[in-house]
C-alpha cells in the first residue's frame, strides 16, 4: 500500500509542472525531419519514423527506454560491484 | 576508423562515440560524487564533439535521467537517500522551476535576458564558494580548538540549526537524513533552489546540494543521494518535454549512459571513503570553475572556457577515482588481515 502511495506520489509529481497555469513553454519545438533513408537498422528505422510521425509516443518510449536502460544498468553495475569484495551496504557517516 | 564514428539518425551526423562514453563516464563520476546531474559539463563536451546543440540540451537531460537513477539505487544501498525528504522536496523544486522558467520568458521579452542570467548565475555561484570555504575554515578553526563536537562530528556552519527552531506545521522527521523540521521549510528551500534552476535554465543539483546542507541540515553523503533521487525525476519529466519538443537523439543519450552507468558507479561508491567535508571542498573547486567558464564566455573567450571545464573534469574524475582507489585498496587489506586472523574486519574511517 505505501509502495503503491509512493508511486502515485511520484507520477503526480512529474506529471504535476505540465498541468501548472504558471508553466509555460521554455523552449521551442524544433522542426526536423530525421532522414530515414540513411537508417538500416530496423530498430533505428522505426524510432526515426516514429520521431518524424508522432513526437508524443516517441516522447514516451523516449522516457521508458531510458528508465528501463538506467535500471538495467544499474543492476548489472551492482552485480558487478559487488564482486569486488567490498562492502557496499554500509558507510559511516564523518563530516569532518 | 569509421567504426569509431557512429550515425545519430535524427541529428543526422556522424559523432565519434568514444567521445560520448567519455563524457558520460565523467559526467557520471562527477555526478555520482557530488549528487547533481551535471548539465553544465556535458554542453561544452558535446560541442567539442560537433554535436548538433539544438539536440544538446534534451539529450542530456534524458541522459542524466538514467544516470541519476542508477546512482540513486547505489546510494540507496548505502542508506544516503532520504525518499520522503527528496519527495517532499520535489512539490517545491517543481513549482520553483516553473516560476523561474516564466521570469526568464518576462526579461526574454524585455530584450535582456542573455547578461542578466549569466551575471545572476555567477553570483549564485560566487555565494555557494564562499559558503562552502567559509564553512571548511569555521569547523578547521573548531576542530584545532578542540571545541565540542556534535553528533556528525565538528560542523562549521549550522544555519539549519536556526531554521529548525520555525515552528509552523506539520513537524516532520526525516529519519535517514535524521532532521526533525517544519514541513514548509524543505518545500519552500526547494521552492527557490527551483526558482533559480528554471531562471538559469539548469537543473538546480548545484543549488540543492549545498542547499540540503547548509539549510535543511541534512548529512552530506544524505544530501548527495537524495538530491540524485530528485535530479532523477525532474529529469525524466525533462526527458519527456524536450522528446516531445523533437529536441532529442537517443542513440547518444544510449551511448552517454553506457559511460556513465560504469562512472556513477565510481562516484557513488567513493563517497564511501570521503569525509563529508571532503565531498564539500572538491564540490566548491568544481563551483569555482564553472563560476570562471561563465565569466570567461560571457567575455567571448569561449575556447578558455571550454579548457577550464574540460580541465576541471578531468582533475575531479581523477581525484575522485584516486578516493576510489586508495580507500577500496584499504578496505580489502582490512579484510583480508581481519580474515587471516581470525577476527570481524571494521569498516575504514
């Protein structure tokens, strides 16, 4: 339950600038057409199309793709890390 | 050589990609050290790359999304992130950079915009240097004075101290950071730390950092890891915003979070082996050189700028890997003597 409170929280708190009156536009939509033609992976194909066709699904895989990334690296740094020996479960905790 | 030149297909070009896991393997010691997201080192590397600065800005923000994020799950693990802190934090840091955002729009309009964020952010920087040494020099004098320690040990400046006594409510207890506080007072903090980040165009880890420090009163190695986990959700709303504004190549942003997934790594794990005072000299040295890249290009001198930021990096990831090294290298001798004689090792100080 406090996991799923915590969730909404943070989903509230990303989506809660866009629904501001105060927030306005900081910076402007750039006009570009990602050349395809030079794209022979299918997997860049397809980002590229669906750069050039719908910025807003591209927006969200943009933003999934990373999540997912930056946590699937995460897990394996730590898997890798914690091959080292070294104990990286506790510091202390000295200012000065 | 073409194999060291990858194709980004929606900027178009051609970008030597060691180049990008180089500054992402920086950016990400750097960050994971210091708990901010390190937007303004990865512009000028990006430009010496001849990477389209149209694209800049968005890609690096997705790309310190991802690294944030797995510096914030090594923090995590060794207890320096304060997540009902960091949220708290987050309603204020919002709110503030959209505040911002619209009086950089006013002072857009009134034709003058340019000096004026340059000459505000030095300034801000210019105070977070003398807080910074003037803090060092205070707790040096109290330490050779053999004056009473508190609980973290001898601190120069103790602002938060003050701010704790406001009394308006909610109280909260913030356990991993061990601060009991008005709940208003992380919020409006953040509030302004964000007013400056959406004014200046940044991220705001550089105000929020010593901020978290020196006014809500949080640890330092608390501060860097909770102030990871915030950079990690305000940059994945930036992500978004920027990707549906066309002003992203995720083949870079890829690319940059392969070097920084190994860098923050780096990072997050030295602060292990640094004293809270340490994270904070080399957090104002690093302050300082951006404080002189700024002034130097608002002069024009854009190449001597590049060469102090540059220059800086490299002597912070240095510095930084040298804490790594020396203190991991104690740890496992501790260990394995502990092992050889029989006994439970302890943790290096």
């Amino acid at each position: 339950m406090r996991r799923l409170i915590c969730c909404i929280w943070i989903s509230l708190s990303v989506l809660l600038p866009s629904l501001l009156w105060a927030g306005g536009e900081k910076t402007s939509t750039l006009v570009v057409v990602a050349d395809t033609r030079r794209v022979s992976s299918g997997i860049l194909r397809y980002f590229a199309d669906l750069y050039n066709t719908d910025p807003w699904m591209f927006a969200v895989w943009a933003v999934v793709l990373t999540a997912v990334y930056g946590a699937f690296l995460g897990v394996v740094m730590d898997f890798i890390m914690t091959r080292t020996g070294l104990d990286l479960k506790s510091r202390k905790l000295i200012e000065h | 050589m073409e194999w060291l030149y990858l194709y980004m297909p929606i900027a178009g070009v051609n970008i030597f990609w060691p180049g990008l896991v180089l500054i992402g393997f920086s950016v990400g010691t750097i960050g994971g050290f210091f708990g901010m997201g390190g937007a303004w080192m990865v512009t000028p590397g990006l430009n010496i790359l001849g990477f389209p600065m149209a694209f800049a800005i968005g890609t690096d923000m997705a790309h310190i999304a991802g690294k944030s994020m797995i510096s914030t799950m090594r923090h995590a693990k060794f207890g320096n992130v304060d997540y009902k802190l960091g949220l708290i934090m987050l309603i204020g840091t919002m709110g503030g950079i959209e505040v911002g955002a619209q009086m950089v729009m006013h002072f857009e309009r009134l034709g003058n915009v340019g000096p004026v964020v340059r000459w505000t952010y030095v300034i801000f920087l210019a105070l977070i240097v003398w807080m910074v040494f003037y803090d060092y020099s205070k707790a040096r004098k109290k330490k050779s004075t053999h004056a009473a320690e508190g609980e973290r040990g001898v601190e120069g400046v103790t602002w938060y101290k003050t701010l704790h006594r406001i009394n308006i409510p909610p109280m909260m207890h913030f356990k991993v950071a061990g601060i009991t506080c008005s709940m208003w007072l992380p919020i409006l903090v953040s509030f302004l730390t964000g007013v400056l980040a959406g004014f200046l165009g940044i991220g705001g880890g550089l105000f929020r950092m010593p901020a978290l420090i020196y006014l809500i009163g949080a640890p330092t190695h608390v501060a860097v890891g909770t102030d990871l986990f915030e950079v990690m959700i305000s940059g994945l709303y930036g992500a978004f915003t920027y990707s549906l504004k066309g002003r992203i190549e995720l083949v870079a942003v890829f690319v940059m979070l392969t070097g920084a997934a190994i860098g923050a790594q780096i990072g997050t794990v030295a602060t292990k082996y640094a004293k809270g005072y340490g994270i904070r000299v080399a957090f104002g040295m690093a302050v300082v050189a951006c404080m002189v890249s700024i002034i130097l290009k608002q002069f024009k001198f854009d190449d001597p700028a590049a060469v102090i930021i540059l220059g800086a990096i490299g002597l912070l990831c240095l510095y930084i890997i040298a804490i790594l090294w020396n203190g991991a290298k104690q740890e496992l001798r501790e260990k394995k003597l502990a092992l050889s004689s029989g006994t439970t090792p302890q943790h290096p100080e």
